[in-house]
C-alpha cells in the first residue's frame, strides 16, 4: 500500500510541478504559496528541486506507515487540481 501512495505522491508533485510551470506562463496568475516563490526567484528553472526533497523526505520518513503518505498525496493532489482549476478560468 505505501509503495501505491509514494507512486501517487510523485505523480501529484509532477502535476502540481507541471500546472505550476505552465500557469506561471499564462498572463495573470502567480505562485500564491511565498515559500515557493522565493523558491522560483531564486532557483529559476530549478525551483522545484526543494519540492523534490519533499518528495525523498517523504519516501524516508513517511513511508514506513500508509496514512501519513496517504495525507501528503491526498494535500499534493488538493494543490494540483487547484492549480488545473485556476488554468481553467484563465
């Protein structure tokens, strides 16, 4: 079961990665989180790469037990639909 929840916990980091990037070039809509928009001004192209220490972090800590990696792809996946949501309006 841990093994399908880190599977989706990346998944959705890709997602909210992707939307992210892709939103940020759309006229408009910005990184409404601080800590990542300090991440992308900066890294520049590489800001994701703290989101991807999350990511190891998680699979360290966090995957000897299903809920808490359940509770962290179920939070990345609130992200990246809202993300998708805010593509969609714009």
């Amino acid at each position: 079961m841990a093994r399908i929840l880190f599977a989706l916990l990346v998944t959705f980091q890709v997602l909210d990665v992707a939307t992210t990037s892709y939103g940020l070039s759309v006229s408009g809509i910005y990184e409404g989180n601080p800590a990542i928009a300090w991440c992308q001004h900066a890294l520049g192209v590489w800001w994701w790469l703290p989101k991807l220490g999350v990511v190891l972090l998680a699979a360290r800590f966090l995957g000897r037990s299903a809920w808490p990696l359940a509770v962290v792809a179920g939070i990345t996946c609130v992200f990246a639909l809202n993300n998708l949501l805010w593509l969609a309006v714009a």
